[in-house]
C-alpha cells in the first residue's frame, strides 16, 4: 500500500505525466457531463421505465457501454460503440481482403490510412444506427400512459441523426485526444468509466439491501472475499503468457556484427481480449431482443423463454460460442506464418525447430494448446454474474464483459504510468521487492 502512495506521489512530481492524467481526468469528466444532455424530443422518464425491463437483452448490453447515456437516450446515446464495430470490422477486412492486407503491412502510412477508413465507417455506422434508434423510439409508443416521443415525424427523425451521429464523432475525437495527449488508450478508458460510473449505484444498492435485509452482513462478507478473489484470478489470466525462446544468429556486415541475442515470443493465453464475451452475449440475446420487438408472436417468446439466462441451454451455448470465438478471433489477429517468415529474415529461430514452416506450425501448436484454458477462464466469468444473482443472491451484477474490460484497461493504463515513471528513475505501482521511491 505504501508502494502506491508513493507511485501517486511521484506521479505530480513529474510535469510531463501530471499534465497527462489531468488532461486524461479532464476528458472524462467532459465525457460524463455529455453523457446527461438529453436528446431533444424524448421523454427520458418513459424512456427509463421501458428500459428497466431490457436489462437481459442486447439493449441492456449495449447500454452497460456507454454508461447509462443509450437508455436516456442522451446525444452520447451510441456512445463509442460504432467506432468500436468499424474496428473490428477492418481487423477483419485486413485478414480477408488483400488490399487491406497490403496497408496493414504498410507500416504508419498504411495504419493512418486504416485510421482513416475506421473514422469513415464510424460515421456511417452512426448514421444508420442513429436512424434505426429515432424509429425504434417513435414505435415504443407511450409507458404507462407517457409517450416516449411526443413528437414523432420526419423531423425528429434528422434531429436524432444529427445529434447521435455528431455525439459519436466528438466521443470519438475525446478517445483520440486522450491518446495522443494523456495517458492510456482513449477509447478503452471512455468505454471503461462508462461501466466504472455505475459501481456507485451497485454499493447503493447493495447498502439498501442490507438494510431492509434482503441480504445479510455475512453474505455482503462473503461476496466481497469472493470478488477479491475474482479480480485477482482475472489479472492473473489476463497478464499470463506463454514464452517461447528465440534466439537470433550472428551477422557480420563490414566491421559490425548483428544478433546473437536471446529473447522470446510472449503468446498470451487470452490473445482475443474480451471481444469473444462480446460477440457470444450479442448472438446469445438475439432471440430474447427479437422476442421484445415482436410481442405476440408465440415462437419467438418460447425460444426467448429457452434461452433466459441461467437455463442450462443458455449457459451451455454460451459457453460453445464463446470458446468458438475465442478460436477464431485469435486466429484472425494472429499469423503465425508472418511471424514464423519474420524471424527467418531477420535471422531468428526457435531452438529446434527448423526456421519457416516448421516454425510456424510449432507457434501455431502452442497457441492453440494455450488458447484453450483462456477460452474456458472467459466463458467461466462470463456466466458468473448469473451465478452470483441467482445462488448467491447479489444485489449487484459482477463479472461478466464489464470486469473483463475494467481489469484489462486498468492494467493498460497502470504500465503506461509504470514506464513514465521507471524512465525518470521512478518506482513504479507494480514494483516487486524492496521499496525504493526516490530518484536516482
């Protein structure tokens, strides 16, 4: 604990990394404020009763991203979510289309144009989500006797366009703001204090039920052990990896003479990040939010009604699709034959595997035994909260893509912090052994 005073301390004693937290906090708390500016033509009180009843679907979902601001239906609305869904969909194009392919392998001038293609098809995007969102609205009709949309009309229909559409790109420059300028990954941190900013509201609640006895002391007591216990299990995979050594041979060229180091190949055990998570709740909540769309229909409720969270075969598909994206995600972000040919170029080699596609396929091996253990470990906090809820009875939700997300931005931020401070002679907050927090 001393250990992180001090790192806090060092951290204002440094101009360059207090200017960066600060324009970082400064950010975020511009982005919090827009969070709460409402649309214009919605009864945001109607709104939040329907949405008390969505928690379980994709709307639910998506509104746990951007913090509340979907729900309100505020001009942060879409949040960041459409600049996250171009990402990953030009990850995806650069592994499928050679013309992608060939910019990514460009180096910085093909990556700014990515960047470039990313922000485009963010707009776009916002445009089309901003449209179904005004339409959505205006069909929800009225909650117990309020109308969601007073005016509904070609006119609220642009304004809500614009407002969104605009919403998103400045959330979207803030992200890029915080990157350049502060500390961290913009778009990772607005993501993540937009989930952080409903804790409060957890421990509210939580105390609300203490007190009309809904739970008890003890289970408060127990649930807390077991959350510790959690987030630090939770760090442990995400920081764990597979190292394999590589060791590069020696080249004379002229008087020089290059390699003959050793290092290694860290591969870690959850290479897909929480995207898997993502991708199965999306694809597991679609019969339950179509079910929501069309009520009535009898087939839509019955499937809806076989796959309510908890019920053994959600829990078991859940489970399948998360461990199948887990596969392919990592598959799509990581070429072990570009690698494999990197090394070889350069002079590399894995002790006793013949360099190229022995290699390669050696790579790919471990991977794919590795994978396996981080799929499982996604699939097992993805389907805690039930757990928690249901056996436990927790006045709160935990777990799930909302930890896995906290944690692994949290631990991003910490080492960017940990290498301002180690540069200038600093101990860091992940320090191990003796204590020593002076400079040098």
């Amino acid at each position: 604990m001393a250990n992180v005073f001090t790192s806090l301390q060092s951290i204002f004693k440094i101009p360059e990394l207090k200017r960066r937290v600060l324009f970082t906090l400064m950010i975020l708390v511009v982005y919090r404020i827009g969070g709460h500016v409402p649309t214009a033509g919605v009864n945001g009180q109607a709104l939040a009763a329907y949405f008390e009843a969505q928690r379980g679907s994709l709307l639910g979902l998506y509104d746990m991203f951007v913090g509340g601001a979907f729900a309100n239906a505020t001009i942060f609305a879409l949040g960041i979510m459409p600049y996250i869904s171009a990402s990953i969909i030009l990850q995806l194009f650069t592994a499928v289309i050679p013309y992608f392919e060939k910019l990514n392998k460009m180096g910085e001038e093909g990556r700014k144009k990515i960047t470039q293609y990313t922000r485009y098809g963010t707009v776009l995007l916002s445009l089309v989500q901003s449209f179904a969102m005004s339409m959505y609205l205006q069909n929800l009709g009225a909650v117990d006797g309020l109308p969601i949309v007073p005016n509904p009309g070609l006119g609220f229909t642009l304004l809500t366009m614009l407002t969104m559409t605009a919403g998103t790109v400045f959330i979207m420059w803030l992200g890029e703001q915080i990157t350049d300028r502060g500390i961290g990954n913009g778009i990772s941190l607005i993501i993540f204090i937009g989930i952080v900013a409903r804790y409060p509201t957890d421990w509210l609640n939580t105390i609300r039920a203490l007190q009309m006895g809904s739970v008890s002391i003890f289970g408060v007591v127990i649930l807390t052990v077991m959350m510790v216990g959690i987030v630090a299990a939770v760090v442990l995979m995400t920081q764990a990896q597979r190292r394999i050594p590589v060791q590069y041979a020696k080249r004379v060229v002229g008087r020089k003479v290059y390699g003959g180091q050793s290092t290694h190949i860290p591969l870690k055990l959850n290479t897909a990040g929480v995207i898997p998570v993502i991708f199965a709740q999306a694809i597991i909540m679609f019969p339950a939010t179509i079910a929501g769309f069309l009520s009535g229909n009898v087939f839509m409720e019955n499937v809806a009604a076989m796959l309510s969270p908890g019920s053994w075969l959600y829990t078991t598909l859940y489970v399948v699709i998360i461990v199948f994206f887990a596969y392919f995600y990592t598959a799509i972000v990581f070429n072990p034959v570009d690698l494999a040919d990197n090394m070889k170029k350069y002079g590399g080699f894995v002790p006793g595997k013949r360099p190229g596609k022995k290699t390669a396929e050696y790579i790919d091996s471990v991977l794919t035994r590795i994978t396996l253990p981080g799929a499982l470990f996604l699939a097992f906090i993805a389907v805690l909260p039930y757990f928690m809820q249901q056996q436990l009875n927790a006045p709160f939700v935990f777990g799930g893509t909302g930890l896995l997300i906290v944690v692994g931005v949290g631990l991003d931020t910490l080492s960017q912090i940990e290498s301002h401070l180690l540069m200038r002679h600093y101990d860091g907050f992940m320090k191990k052994g003796k204590l020593r927090g002076r400079r040098r």
